[in-house]
C-alpha cells in the first residue's frame, strides 16, 4: 500500500437544471442515458462513474452545467 488515500468518484444530475441536451449521454453512454422525458439520467449502478474516462468529457459537454462531478 502506497499510503496514498484512493479517490472516490460520485457522478449523479442535478434534474433542477438539466433540459434534456442529452450531451452526457452521448459523451458518456457506459454512464449516462436519457429518461422517457429525454433528461439525463445516470444509469444504475454508475453512480461511481464506473472509471469512464469519457467522464469529465461528459460534465464538460453539458451546456447547462447539469453533470455533477465529485472526487473525494
């Protein structure tokens, strides 16, 4: 052990701001999809971004800022 703490990611949508561009789920779709309403939605179980390196394209993509990226 490297005595360096691992990180942990959490990715969710903030649905109060998401239109439905869908640009996350393009950029990320082993992460993200969209819902019947056409909002981005994360798909289950990838809360943890499931190590896409695609992920930070997504939250960059998003024209609303509606991707939440958290690394702790």
């Amino acid at each position: 052990m490297s005595g360096v703490p691992s990180r942990r990611t959490a990715v969710g949508i903030d649905t109060a701001v998401c239109i439905g561009a869908g640009q996350c789920a393009l950029a990320a779709p082993d992460v993200f999809t969209q819902d019947d309403d056409g909002f981005g939605r994360v798909l289950p179980g990838r809360e943890d971004g499931h190590g896409s390196p695609l992920l930070r394209e997504a939250v960059r993509a998003c024209p609303v800022s509606a991707v939440v990226l958290r690394e702790d």
